[in-house]
C-alpha cells in the first residue's frame, strides 16, 4: 500500500471515496470480483466516523460481534482487505469529477492533486468529509488562511509571531509546547481550567505558564479584530461575562471536527437533502457507474447502519464486476466452499 | 410530556417527549433542526442547547465526558448541555430549552 501523490493519472477498476467501515468493506466484496480498488478519504488515517467520532465507543449490532469499538471495527476490517492490496489517498478531499476523453472511464482528482483514473466510482462518503469547526465569530471567513488557521502544516511559518490558540484538547496542547519556543508570545484560551488532554502535555503547559513563558486564559471566543484578513487582536469573554481584548497575529482554533459534504455534492448525483437516491439492487446513482453506499444513500426503508452499508456493498460489487469486465460471466461462489476465492483471499 | 424548545430563530415548539428517550431524540423527532451528527454518543457536540435557568434541577448536571465534549461546543453558558446526554423521565415535563449556535444543519 501505498500514498503517492502524482499528477499523471493512477489507473484503476474502482475509486472509492470514503475509507470509514463502508467504503473498506467494499474493497473485500469488489475484491473477491478481482475488481481492484483506490480509496480517497480526507482524514488521515481509515475508519471514517468509527476512527474520528468513535474510536473508544462501542458499538452492539455488528453480527457475530456482540461488542466492539470503532477503533477495533476499523482494524478487523483492514485485517479483512489486506489481500486485495488497496491503495489509499489519504489526508485528500475528492474534489472534481470528470470522465475521460475517450468516454471509458471517471476521472477523479483531489484537493492534493491526485488523478485516479477508472471505469467505477463508489461514493461510500457518510455524512461528508471531516472538516476543522470553525467557530462562529463575525467575519471570521477573511482571516481563514491568513491569519486564522485550524491546523499546523509547518511550525515556521508560525515563527515569531504573537500567537493565540484556542482549546483544550490534545491538537491544543501539543501545539502550544510545540510553538511556544518558536513564537514570540504565546497565549492558551479555553473555557474552563480543566483539560482533556493528555496529563503530560497540560503539565509541560503549565510549567510554562508558571515560568511566564506564556499565558493560560479561561475564557471564550468573542469577537475578532483586524484588516484585511490580518488580525490585530482577539476579543475573549470571561466566565463572568466579561469582554477583553488579546492582542496578537495568528488565531489558531482547535474544536474538533464536523461533517460537510463538499464537492460531492457538484458530482451531479440529483442530490436530495445532501444524500444520494440509488436502487436497491444495484446502489447505483441517477448516473450509471456511480454508485453510493453506506450512509450517503438513500432509499425507501434506509436504515444508517454499517450492516445495511455491508450489504450494499455486496450488492453493488456485482454490478461493479460487469462494468469492469463487461464480456465475463459472473458466477456467484462462497469463501467457505471455492478454491478459487480462497486463493484470492491467500488461504488456499 | 411536555417540553418546549426554542428553535435558532427565537420560535418556541411545543413538543412531547417520552420516557426514556434523548431530548436529543424528542427534538429529532419532532422534525425540529438538530444537528446531531454523531447519533447521541457524546462524540460530537452539535447537539448543544441551553436549559432554561428555571428548569436547571431537572436536569442535573453535565458529567465528565460531556463536559469534555462541551470543550468542542461555542458560546457556552452555565446553562449549556448536549441534550443526547439528558434522558428523558417523568420530571422532565415542562422543560424549556434553546437550541445553541453549533447545533444547525448546515
């Protein structure tokens, strides 16, 4: 496996945008068809919604798994597609579709520059890609990128600047011991004098605190000021109720992420209420040789359930496997009894 | 039972709630817009209201966990709580709450 970035086009028989339990499950079904596949996911790592919202939760109503977390549902799975050899895109955004010159094929490219290049696409895409909460301050939208970030791509650009970050969770901590020798001032605000991140790090921030090398505020985001999107300070609201001005030149705000669904939804699916109609036989799109399963879809009877994601992902993989190899027959087969699937699955 | 939920243009729903359930639920279900987007497992924050101060004692306060998750919320108050995380019972009738900024669909 692997995250190549690469602007010539990566040809493959399926592009599945969403790497969360659904999107990893189609892998093994398209699999067991010889239909190979790439996935695009925005976060990092796999496991969607499991991975980002429910790691440590549990979950009851997978079958023949009467407990387990998101975490070790996302594990079993990447155990289960190992043989299938997917090749993941990472920490990338599906951001435009096209198809190809000679009409054979979709077109995908990402945020991040990637072209994947194939014959079927799988919109296994949840609730929409994980994106950074942006706080609801007044005309926070022009400082965006300028002077308010929401992630640190690289610590020098954040080098002798009067830095303010927001939160009180690990992305703040970490990042608050990590800045702290490079920046000129550095300011902590959160809500309450109580962290949920790791004991550690709220350790070494306050050490810091306590040897004046920075400043730990409770309170709130208020209110920006500045120009043209440089800021000039921030205005902070105490447990009180009082408003204060912090002087400084980069916000950085840390809240956690929230769902959008983004540049899917300018693929031209008849989007109805941000989810995709598909069949019930195929879960193919208003588009043939689209497909959407999984949360994304929608359906008379829908239920948002990873089992119901896994049997649109079974059923979608037949169709997938036509279009793919258009002249061959299709014979249905267990892994329990065909040699031939256990091949593939590398166990005979 | 009876709640009342103001929604984020000032309207104010009457809607009923059962045992049992989340108010996150009763809201949802009341076709009332909440964002909810982790489903009710204190994982997300979108679910954030204000009680109204009247009515504090009849929802306790927040635990840990959800004070956590509370971290991920804006515009808090000492009235702030993620309403997957008040199950509704018999003394929740009459409950007022506002829905908090955070918790639209966009």
């Amino acid at each position: 496996m692997s995250d190549t970035q690469d602007s010539a086009p990566q040809k493959t028989d399926a592009i599945i945008v969403g790497a969360g339990p659904v999107g990893l499950f189609a892998v093994f079904e398209l699999g067991l068809l010889d239909v190979k596949a790439h996935l695009v996911d925005i976060l990092d790592r796999p496991g969607g919604q499991c991975a980002e919202l429910y790691p440590e939760k549990p979950i009851y109503d997978i079958p023949a798994l009467p407990y387990c977390t998101g975490q070790e549902l996302t594990d079993r799975l990447m155990e289960q597609i190992k043989p299938f050899d997917p090749v993941f895109h990472f920490g990338q955004m599906a951001e435009k579709l096209e198809r190809t010159q000679d009409d054979t094929a979709w077109r995908l490219t990402t945020d991040a520059g990637t072209v994947l290049e194939a014959p079927v696409l799988i919109i296994a895409a949840g609730g929409g890609s994980f994106v950074p909460k942006r706080p609801p301050l007044q005309g926070i939208e022009e400082y965006e990128g300028k002077s308010v970030f929401y992630a640190v791509r690289k610590m020098e650009q954040f080098r002798g600047k009067n830095i303010l970050i927001a939160g009180g969770g690990d992305s703040a901590l970490d990042w608050t011991a990590a800045l702290q020798p490079l920046a000129e001032s550095l300011t902590l605000v959160h809500r309450r004098d109580e962290f949920r991140a790791a004991p550690a790090t709220v350790n070494e921030m306050r050490a810091l605190v306590e040897a004046g090398k920075m400043e730990l505020k409770i309170a709130q985001l208020a209110g920006l000021e500045g120009e043209n999107g440089q800021l000039s300070a921030v205005r902070l609201k105490d447990s009180e109720g009082e408003v204060f001005t912090q002087p400084c030149d980069t916000l950085l705000a840390f809240y956690g992420l929230t769902m959008k669904l983004g540049p899917v939804a300018e693929f031209g699916l008849n989007l109805h209420e941000n989810l995709i109609p598909v069949d019930t036989e195929k879960f193919e799109t208003s588009t043939p040789g689209i497909f959407a399963i999984g949360d994304i879809n929608s359906y008379p009877g829908k239920l948002k359930l990873i089992l119901s994601g896994f049997h649109e992902a079974a059923l979608m993989a037949q169709q997938a496997f036509h279009i793919v190899y258009p002249d061959k027959k299709l014979r249905f087969q267990y892994t329990t009894s065909s040699s031939a699937l256990q091949k593939k699955l590398g166990v005979a | 039972m009876k709640l009342y939920v103001t929604d984020r243009n000032g309207t104010v729903h009457e809607i009923q709630g059962e045992d049992e359930l989340q108010l996150m639920e009763a809201i949802r279900d009341a076709d009332l817009p909440i964002k909810a987007e982790c489903g009710g497992s204190c994982a997300c924050a979108t679910c954030h209201v204000y009680v109204d101060p009247a009515c504090k004692a009849m929802v306790g306060e927040a635990d840990e966990d959800e004070q956590d998750m509370l971290d991920l919320a804006f515009e808090l108050t000492e009235n702030s709580r993620l309403s997957c995380q008040i199950v509704l019972g018999p003394q929740h009738d009459g409950l007022k709450v506002t829905l908090a900024p955070g918790s639209e669909i966009d």
